[in-house]
C-alpha cells in the first residue's frame, strides 16, 4: 500500500510495481539500465520495436465512453444516454449507431475498456495519458512547466536523436492553450526545448494551409538548396531580431530545428496536402478532423515516429452540457469518417504493420447524465483504441461495471499505456534516467498491455 493508501499495482503475473518517487526539474544523463524485464509478458515482448511509427489520435477534452464504446443498453435512460448500439464486425462487440464506419473494420482495432486513474483535472490527466507518468507537484489547473515529465516523442528525440531532419515528434492542428492556461503534456518538459515536438498550428483543411516554418523565401526551392549551412548563416544574422521576439533563450536549439526541418524535401511535402487526390482527401472527409489524420498519415509515411493529432480544440469534447446534439451533429461523424480512412490507408499501405495508432482522451464522462444534459468528468473508467503494430485487432479488452463508472476486471493506467508506446517502438521503458541531483528514476513504470498483442482475456 502506498502512503497515500493507494493500492500497489498488481500484475497478472502476481508481481508487484514498486512506485517511484516523482522528481522535479531534471536532465537525462544517460540511456539508463535495460534491467530484467521479468513479469512483462511474451506477447508484448515478441512486438518489442515492431512499431516504426505511432499515431495519438487524441480526443480533448475526453470523450464519453457510455456514448461510443461501452453503451449501457440494459441501464436506466439517465445513463444510458440517447444513443442506440449497433453490431460490429467483431461477435459481441457493440458501439454507438453513430460510428457506422468503425463498426465494420472493428476486425482491424483492439478495444481497452478499462483504462483508469485517480484524477478529473483536464490538464494533470492529459500530462498522466500523453506522457505516462504523474506530473509532478501536480495540483488543479497546473499549466505545463519544465518541470514535467516528457511527452513520448520527446524521450524518442532524446534517446534516438536525428540528424536527417525528421522530426521525432509532430503536433497537429492545434495547441492545447486556453487563455492562462499551457495544456502540459505536450513538451520535452525537464528535458528541455531542444527535444519538444514540432508543433504545427493550422487548420489542414483550410486553402491556405501552410506551415510557415517549411517555407523558404518565394523562388527557393528546398529540393534545390545546395549551400545548406548559408541558410544557418543567414539565421545567425538574424539573432537580435528573433531576441526581440522572445526567441532568444531557444536560439540554437531552434536554428537546429529549422535548419535540418527546411532542408528536408521530404518532410515539407509531407505538408503539402494538394498531392493527395481529390478522392483520398473527400474519404478523410473535407474538415479539420480528416485532414489532419490524412496529414499524419503523411508524415509517418516520411518517417516521423510520433504523430499527435488533437481531434479538435482544447477541450473539444468536454460535454458538459447537451452531449447527444453535439457527439450527433459535429463530433462523431468526422471521427467516424476520419479514423476510419486512416486504418484504411495504412493497411492498404503495409505500414499498418508497423504504426500504432492509439486513440484516447484524458478520461471519460460520468455514468449519469447531469441537469444540463451533459456528462462530467470521470477519470475511474475511461476507453482506448489500439490498432497496428502487431496489436491483434477484433477484441475488446476489459470490463466495465454495470453503469460504466468502474472496471470490474484488470485496471490498466496511463503508466501502462506509456509503457505499451515505449515497447511498441522498441524503447526499454524502464530506461533509468537520472535528475539535477543525480538521483535515478525511471523513464516509466509502467507494463506493457500484454492482451493486445495475446489476444488473451485482461
């Protein structure tokens, strides 16, 4: 038992995980221990470094389970919500009506039901799913600060560092901010800006779609740069003009980023979406939602490891409040749609064999529905959705209660999830890294989500 009386996590081998202290403000020094991987299972095991890619399809704002992929038919209407269930292509699997396209390629995705943690703040429990650990010092509202823990691209960059101007980590469409307010989760944290993904802010599915930091002066071409170091040149006289613009602090370590990012040809066609036949983008579906899956596509096809796209706004589905109009009208069918080419493409493609694609919010909804007709914040049971990378695809993993507020079969956690991510790329993530103290920690502490990989019962 820990000391704030949480129960030790408890594995299916019958081992116990030792939590580790959180630490603040820290550097890695090192690749860290590979240690025994005793208790982690075969299946898992057997997939270590299958995934070249992974895709975060990530739901903001979190999106309600009872709604999509554990519907309560048999509950009372005041959890059971509007929505009717439909079959899937997978025996015993129902999901919303409203996720028609998904029902038929269930065979292709692995369904995790009980996914659970402790805590109902958006930002904390973002920073707990997208990096896999606590954030440290956590408390309501705590903005993102480089005291965090690493999102998973950053530690990719940090153990895997490039130097052929891939990008390891990709953000798209959107930055999580909301006035004050710095969504943590989605930087390098104490590693530092050096390693914190690309973030790409643009709607791709506007005309005028561009990324300003892959485009050079009119006439140049990137394919035709030769003098590549005249162009860090030309940054470096530009040093008091990007000061004056705050940028100063990150100076070399953002020359470097442009520099290798502007002369990549690959990585800059990536983002031009116009290659795409017309028919490709109308599958994705015309709107923020597709376009921006249709672009992740893209760049694993150029090589990116990690590829987050935030299906919406900050907060986009934080259904406080007239929840079946809003999942109805404007947020289910382009996820439907969107999701759906995705896993179409890839396995079209071959590359669904090495990409995870991972889809999840922060948490879920609570089982009943509020006086607004909404439903609130839930961090005890919430869902995921696994494809690729040797994930065995038609099952559902997990258990709900009754109403849907509980697992009544084995928790998995969103150390377990950074775990699953780490293995999947082939990352120990029991990697010990050390902070300012020199004092070790451990990258994760998490263990790898063995069924989707077994097939076996959780």
């Amino acid at each position: 038992m820990h000391t704030d009386g949480r129960a030790a996590h408890t594995h299916t081998t019958g081992l116990r995980r030792r939590e580790l202290l959180q630490v603040g403000y820290s550097g890695l020094l090192g690749l860290g221990l590979p240690g025994v991987l005793g208790g982690r299972a075969r299946a898992a095991e057997a997939n270590r470094g299958r995934a070249k890619s992974v895709v975060i399809v990530f739901l903001t704002g979190a999106c309600s389970h009872h709604d999509t992929f554990d519907m309560k038919p048999a509950a009372p209407e005041e959890i059971r919500g509007e929505f009717q269930p439909i079959e899937t292509a997978t025996p015993g699997l129902q999901v919303c009506e409203h996720l028609p396209q998904l029902a038929v390629r269930s065979g292709k995705f692995a369904l995790i039901r009980t996914l659970s943690h402790k805590d109902n703040n958006h930002l904390m429990s973002t920073h707990h799913v997208l990096t896999g650990h606590l954030q440290p010092g956590g408390f309501f509202d705590k903005v993102a600060s480089r005291d965090d823990w690493p999102c998973y691209s950053s530690a990719c960059e940090f153990l895997r560092p490039r130097a052929d101007g891939i990008p390891s980590g990709v953000n798209l469409p959107t930055f999580l901010q909301q006035g004050p307010l710095t969504w943590p989760g989605q930087h390098a944290g104490f590693l530092g800006p050096k390693y914190d993904p690309w973030q790409i802010t643009g709607d791709p599915n506007s005309a005028d779609f561009k990324v300003d930091a892959l485009s050079l002066s009119p006439g140049v071409d990137v394919t035709r740069l030769k003098d590549r170091q005249s162009l860090l040149d030309e940054l470096n006289d530009q040093r008091s003009q990007l000061a004056e613009l705050g940028a100063g602090a990150r100076l070399t370590e953002d020359q470097r980023l442009a520099f290798s990012i502007l002369t990549s040809s690959r990585l800059a066609k990536a983002f031009v979406l116009d290659r795409e036949p017309n028919q490709v983008r109308d599958r994705y579906g015309r709107n923020a939602y597709g376009q921006s899956l249709l672009l992740a596509r893209r760049l694993v096809e150029v090589g990116v490891p990690i590829v987050q796209a935030n299906i919406g706004p900050v907060q986009n589905w934080d259904s406080h409040g007239n929840i079946f109009p809003t999942l109805k009208d404007r947020l289910l069918p382009p996820l439907d749609q969107g999701v759906s080419a995705l896993l179409d493409d890839l396995e079209a493609t071959g590359l669904l064999d090495e990409t995870l694609v991972m889809m999840l919010g922060e948490f879920g909804r609570t089982p009943k529905i509020n006086k607004d007709a909404g439903r609130d914040h839930w961090g005890p049971c919430f869902f995921a959705l696994f494809a690729g990378a040797g994930v065995q695809g038609g099952q559902v993993i997990g258990r709900s209660d009754e109403t849907g507020a509980y697992p009544v079969t084995t928790a998995y956690s969103p150390e377990d999830i950074g775990a699953t991510v780490y293995t999947a790329l082939g990352i120990d993530p029991g990697a010990v890294v050390r902070d300012r103290l020199n004092r070790p920690v451990h990258l994760n502490t998490g263990e790898p989500i063995a069924p989707l990989y077994s097939g076996e019962p959780a």
